[in-house]
C-alpha cells in the first residue's frame, strides 16, 4: 500500500508540472557493483546466543530499467524509474553438525542455503543542471525476498528503502550517460523459530545509458 501511493504521489508531481513541460518515457541498461555485508546470528532453544556467522559479497550485475518524467525549460527533471529484473544480493551453502546428545542440538544439524534478491525496485529521482552535466538525486523503494532451505525455520521477505546519488551528462536529444551510487537501509530479518536472526547491509555502484524517446 506504502508503494501505491509513493507511486501516485509521483505521477501526481509529473502532471502537475507546467503545460510546457517535456514528457519523456525510455528504457536504461544498467551495468554495476554491489556490495553486501550480513551476519547471522545462531541462538539456542533457550535464547542464548551460540554462534555468529559474518560474510561479505561483491559482484557484478547487469540489467535495465523503464522510466517516465517530464522536464522543464530550465532542465531539471522528475520521474519515476521501474527496474522489473531481480538482482541477487547473494547466495551460500553450507553443512552443520553437531556432536552434542540434547535433542535441539542434534535438530539443528543438515545442509544449510539462503538466497535474498531485491525484485520490484523503484526510483523516485531529479536531475538538477550543474554546467552541461546534471547531478542526480533519487530514492528506492523495493522489495527483499528470501529462499532459503533450514532445518527448523525459514525467513520472511521485507522492504528497503535507499538514496540514489550521481552524475550524468547529455548526449544528443536523446541518449545520457549516467553514474550513480545507491546506499540501501539496514535490514533485519528474525527467522520463523524466533532462534535465529539476520542482519545485512548493501550499496552499490552503477553505470547507466538511458534512451528516451
């Protein structure tokens, strides 16, 4: 619900920009970096932490975007970006064991894997001129999904939100160049059981060319 109406508070923003206003909509190939740091932390039946697992991820990913706005005769923009790929924070396996007698020791033990993926990303953003370049400022919004295969739980799905901070400079009517870091929210994510809880933090970097039409 917190989305429908971000999204119609943005189309309401586009159209009530002046009759002489420019309206472009296009599509973006996005290519970038992003980094992810989380740690799961293990607890026993009783609460009492037992064992904290840290990791850090860093890929490449690619992929593209749908976009809407309208600019003005002094340049700046507003619009509102649709990313409709899922990009994978990360992934990972592993096997536990365990050699003690008590029943929620010996429950806890099997193959281990997780997977969180950002799906639905959405970007609220404005282009303001600095010279013949443009500085970008923009806000996400989207969705966090998990797959996961555990012993004895499994974790929900959340939302994130995010600031988009860049450069981009115009080539032609057309086409623009664009370079943006995006830095996301913290989140936290507490499995079924109550017992095990997963916090995670991501940003990334990316490189995009945009032709609107």
């Amino acid at each position: 619900m917190r989305r429908i109406f971000g999204v119609l508070s943005v189309m309401t923003m586009l159209f009530a920009f002046p009759a002489n206003a420019e309206f472009n909509a296009g599509f973006s190939i996005i290519a970038g970096q992003y980094e992810t740091d989380g740690t799961e932390t293990e607890k026993t039946v009783s609460g009492v932490t037992s064992e904290t697992n840290s990791a850090s991820k860093s890929e490449m990913f690619y992929g593209g975007s749908l976009f809407a706005e309208f600019e003005t005769e002094g340049g700046i923009v507003i619009g509102l970006d649709y990313v409709p790929l899922d990009i994978n924070l990360g992934s990972g396996k592993r096997t536990d064991s365990s050699t003690g007698a008590d029943v929620a020791a010996e429950a806890d033990t099997g193959d281990r894997s997780a997977e969180a993926n950002i799906e639905d990303l959405y970007t609220i953003y404005t282009h303001i001129p600095v010279g013949e370049y443009y500085a970008i400022l923009g806000y996400h919004d989207a969705n966090v999904t998990t797959k996961e295969t555990l012993q004895t739980s499994t974790y929900g799905d959340t939302s994130i939100n995010g600031f988009q901070y860049g450069i981009g400079m115009k080539r032609g009517d057309s086409m623009r160049i664009e370079l943006s870091y995006s830095d996301f929210d913290s989140i936290s994510l507490t499995s079924s059981a109550n017992t095990n809880k997963i916090t995670a933090d991501a940003d990334a970097l990316a490189a995009k060319i945009s032709f609107a039409f």
